[in-house]
C-alpha cells in the first residue's frame, strides 16, 4: 500500500495508521547492582581527546565512578582499578573504546504502518542509538507516548524517547490563534515533549510557539515551501523555535534579490520530483558565503542560541541515487516492504524517482556544497549542531543512516571529535537533557557504547555491517560494528540484535519456506 506524502498528510488530516507495538523486552542482561566496564578508552562526547584505559562503574542505571587505571602500552595499576565484589558484572573492554550513547534528533519510528517497531528500535539500539526524538509519529501521540513509558520503564528493547506531537494532530484543524494556544496546552497536558511544525500562517503559528515556549517544551520546524515565504526560520526562531529540521527555511531567509524561490512556471508542489527537483537548487538562489545577508542571519541565529539538525543523509539519494540504493545493508536488512515503499511512485513521499539523472545529481551536489560550508561555519562560530537521520524514506534505514549522518559531518568539514559531540552532547542540550545523558560523567544516566576499532579513525567501524579490511594473510574481512549498546545501565549485544534483524528480514521475504521476494538491491 502506498501513502500519499506520509507524514505531512497525516498532519493536515490529523489521520493514525495502526503499527505493531513493539514487543516486551527479552534481550539485554541488567541493570546490575553493579556494572565494572574494565580498560576502555574514552571518548567523552564533550570534544576532549580519548584517555584511557579507564574503569567505569555503573551501579544500576548510573555511572558511579570513572577511573584512570594506567598509560597506554603499560600494564595497569590494578591498585587503581575499583575493587570487585562478589555479585559484580564485568566486561573486558581492553582495546575497546567507549562513548556516550547516540542521540538522533530526528528518528521517525517507522515510515509506514507496516514496518514493525521492533524492527527499527532494534535498529538503532544495534547502533549505540540511545536516545530519539520522535518528531510526531503517524502513529499518533497516545501510541508514542504509551512506548515512550515503555521505554522508560525498560519494558521494551528500544532507545529513551523523545515525544514530538505533529502540530495539530488530533484535531479538526487549527484556525485561530486561540485554537492554536489552545491545541499546544493540551498538547502538553497529554504529556508530550514538544511539537513538530510543518509551518502555518503566521500569526497562528507565532502564537503556538509562544505558547509552547511558555510551557517550557521543545519545537522542531521543518519549514515546508506551501508555508515559507511568510514565514522563514528567522521568524519561528524569533518566536521559540528551538530547533530548525533539515534546511527548509534557511536559504529563503538569505533571499537578497528575491522573496520567493524561482518556481518554474509548471511547478507542482505535489509533483515530488518537482518539488526535490528545484529544492536542489535552492542555495544558489541564498546570499553568498561570507556576504552581509549570509552573516546577518547567522548571527542572528547563533545569538539565538539556536539549533541547526540538518539531517544531511536523508537527501544523499538526490546527490548520488546509485549509492544510495545499493547500499550494503539493504539485502539483509531492509524489509521488502520498507523496500517496495522506497521505490519509484507518484504518490509515496520520498519516492521522488520519476526520471532522476545527472542533471538533477550535479544541482544536488552543488547544493550540499553551500549546505555544509553554512553548516560548519555555524558550529566554528559556536552554534549548535545534531545529529539526526530521518529513516526510513529515500533509501535511508534506520541506525545505518545515523551513521552516514556522522560520515557526512565529517564531510561538512567537522572533526572526528566534533562530529561525535554532535551525536551526543549536542543532541542532550537541544532536548534539555545535558545533565543527565551526553557524556560520560559521575551521576548521569548508563547510556554508553562499547566498539572495539577506533571510530575517530574510521567512522565506518559503527555501521552495523562494519568497515571492509584487508588481513596480513589477504583474507577480506569486516572490522568493527558496535560491541554492546548500554542504556540505563543494561548491557545489550548489538549484534545479536542485528541477528534478530536478519532474521526478521529473512522471514518477510519467504512464504511457504521459498523466497517470494526480488533480490536486492537491484529491481526485477
């Protein structure tokens, strides 16, 4: 089945699809009364250089103590280690590193109704993901906030989450300013974390992210071109904007020679290959790195103390289709169905391919050239930058694509350093949550990753498919994917979950015990 423009139509509609709640939890060992992870090195989150070996102790779902046990290459001063007890779990770390656990700030729990949550948390946990914001599900906001308790609770094998409600949603539509305060009270009163905004007309919207920011929530935008021209991210940044998704809103608050983006005269914003087509041309139509106007609203935003979660992989299909859709994990790991809704269609979003060539690759490629340069100079000038991913559209699938959101950071032009403090700190401030996750720290929640190659030195190592290598003895192997992925302090083998995956995967393509499904990557 196809669903026409997902997420925004079940925002305008305010319609729930039914998805497959996730499962109680049967993996994961803990929490303990006492957790010793033993030797690792440390790379904090905060932008400090990796330091070790280090003991770490958790006592139930709270780190308790970190220790400096020794130099690398020396042996280690057992008389600084943290003595063990009796009843205490321990984990040789040696040669592994360890950081904090990964925060996606835009981390959609399925795309379609038919993907399992299971499938996806599963996903991101094999990933070292943590935490998501989810900004607002289709499967409506009691469904999100019931796994959201879950989670909480650990009842479930899924990240913490983060609950951002679709604005609106639930209702019969939002025409007033007092409907829109109205909406956000009652938003909040549900239990929800925030909101996540498509746009509005401007004094409606202006009015819920007043609202919402005096109930002390959070809001994410992505700025769509049916509400931009009226309203730019310097006008929902001035209202309580918290944090801008993707791109949408920026370039057109760059406009010096225009108002409006140069809309050919038979464009369609329904048409999606219209609407990625021209969007890729969007930068060059914005102020020029380094002018007056491209300063200005930098400026205005960093005083802002704004956030920027420019989810960057999302669009790489549009730079480079043949990459994208030849991933190396989509055979064992992407569901036929998640695979049929990728394709080419005229009605699904994201499945923009009607005839996507060279032309539309080269404009993309320049695009992201001015994306980035905007981007890293954002976070040189002290601006904050996360990382999120927005899986499960345009050949993205969940925690694979949270990586190549890394990977693409690091092409922007941020250090390997800086990239991981994207992933962790960053995302904890922009949710408010710094003093809790983020970072490795005494009193903070046990959220953590455990990986045994460097991936300040490679980040391929966290894919889950890990990073190809060439042995001594010419044998071709596969280095690295996460080891465990610690959250709340209990300990979970991220490649038995990879397993379950598989398997999953594995399951969906047979009926009768023979495969019914094509092969990936390439279509039949």
């Amino acid at each position: 089945m196809r669903y026409p423009f997902a997420l925004l139509f079940v925002f305008i509609t305010g319609l729930v699809f039914a998805q497959t709640p996730a499962p109680e939890r049967t993996e994961g060992d803990g929490p303990y009364d006492r957790l010793i992870i033993r030797g690792a090195t440390l790379i904090n989150g905060n932008g400090a250089p990796p330091m070790g070996p280090v003991d770490i102790v958790i006592t139930k779902n709270k780190i308790s103590q970190i220790s400096i046990v020794g130099y690398p290459g020396v042996s280690i001063d057992n008389s600084k280690r943290p003595r063990s007890g009796e009843n205490d779990h321990e984990i040789d770390a040696e040669g592994m590193y360890v950081l904090p656990g990964f925060i996606d700030m835009h981390g959609h729990i399925g795309s379609i109704s038919e993907i399992p949550a299971e499938y996806v948390f599963k996903l991101w946990m094999a990933h070292g993901i943590t935490t998501i914001r989810e900004p607002g599900s289709f499967q409506g906001r009691d469904w999100t906030l019931d796994h959201k308790k879950r989670s909480s609770k650990n009842e479930i094998t899924a990240p913490r989450i983060i609950s951002y409600t679709g604005f609106g949603m639930g209702s019969d539509g939002i025409n007033t300013e007092e409907e829109a305060r109205k909406w956000v009270r009652a938003n909040a009163e549900a239990g929800s974390d925030g909101i996540k905004f498509f746009g509005a007309r401007p004094e409606i919207m202006k009015a819920a992210l007043e609202e919402n920011k005096k109930l002390g929530l959070g809001a994410a935008c992505h700025h769509a071109q049916t509400n931009v021209a009226w309203l730019n991210v310097l006008n929902s940044s001035e209202w309580g904007l918290t944090t801008m998704e993707h791109w949408y809103g920026l370039p057109e608050a760059m406009f010096h020679d225009r108002t409006v983006q140069h809309y050919p005269a038979d464009y369609n914003y329904q048409n999606e290959q219209q609407r990625f087509e021209e969007a890729g041309k969007l930068w060059e139509q914005a102020a020029a790195p380094g002018s007056e106007k491209w300063n200005e609203v930098m400026n205005t935003l960093l005083a802002r103390d704004f956030t920027l979660d420019p989810t960057f992989n999302i669009y790489e299909a549009n730079r480079d289709l043949m990459r994208a859709r030849n991933a190396d994990w989509h055979k064992d790991y992407t569901l036929p169905v998640q695979w049929d809704f990728y394709a080419p269609s005229k009605v699904s979003h994201g499945s923009y391919w009607h005839a996507w060539g060279t032309e539309q690759e080269v404009a993309w490629k320049k695009n992201y050239l001015l994306w980035m340069t905007f981007v890293n100079e954002y976070k040189n000038r002290g601006g904050r930058v996360t990382t999120g991913s927005d899986s499960g559209y345009i050949y993205q699938l969940y925690g694979f694509a949270y990586i190549r959101e890394l990977e693409l950071l690091r092409e922007a032009g941020f250090h390997p350093l800086e990239v991981i403090r994207s992933a962790t700190l960053m995302g904890a401030e922009a949710l408010g949550l710094q003093n809790q996750i983020g970072t490795i720290e005494v009193g903070k929640l046990a959220d953590l990753v455990l990986v045994e190659e460097n991936p300040l030195a490679d980040l391929k190592v966290l894919y889950g498919t890990g990073a190809i290598r060439l042995t001594e003895e010419n044998e071709i192997i596969r280095a690295g994917g996460v080891k465990y992925t610690i959250k709340d302090g209990i300990v979970y083998d991220a490649k038995e979950l990879l397993k379950d995956v598989r398997e999953m995967v594995k399951k969906a393509k047979l009926t009768d015990g023979e495969i019914t499904q094509p092969g990936y990557p390439n279509w039949d």
